[in-house]
C-alpha cells in the first residue's frame, strides 16, 4: 500500500495519540509505509497492543536497529 497525503491524514490521531502517551517514539514514513520508530531496545508488548487495538491496527513487520531502536510498521484495518 503506497500513501498518498490523504491516507497519511488518517494515522494523525494515532501519532498524536503515541506522542502522548509515549513522547519518545516517532513516525516514520519508509518506502510508502509507515512505522513507529521507538529509539528503545525493547518496547512492552502491551504498550503495542493498546494501539493496535484502540486504532483498528495491525502490525505489518518489527525490526531493531542497535543505533535507532526498534521499529514497528503499523497499517489501518479496513472497517466492515
């Protein structure tokens, strides 16, 4: 999936909602995806998952960088 501005509109209330609640983690916008970048080198999985769930999100891919932290791509699930 490839964001246009519109799309990306969309994920303002969960990164506003992130910044609250996690000032330290950022968003990240790679190749068309976006991630939460954590500068963490490990995140509580329940910190993840209260997300996920508040936002109708799924978690499409986790990497860790030992310099910037773990990132995580996050992506809309399509509401029926």
């Amino acid at each position: 999936m490839n964001l246009n501005e519109k799309n990306l509109e969309e994920y303002d209330e969960i990164f506003d909602f992130i910044v609250s609640n996690h000032p330290d983690w950022e968003k990240l916008i790679t190749d068309g995806h976006v991630k939460v970048k954590t500068n963490q080198d490990k995140v509580q999985f329940i910190h993840i998952e209260q997300i996920t769930q508040k936002f109708n999100l799924r978690i499409t891919d986790i990497s860790y960088s030992d310099y910037y932290g773990i990132f995580f791509g996050i992506e809309k699930l399509e509401t029926i």
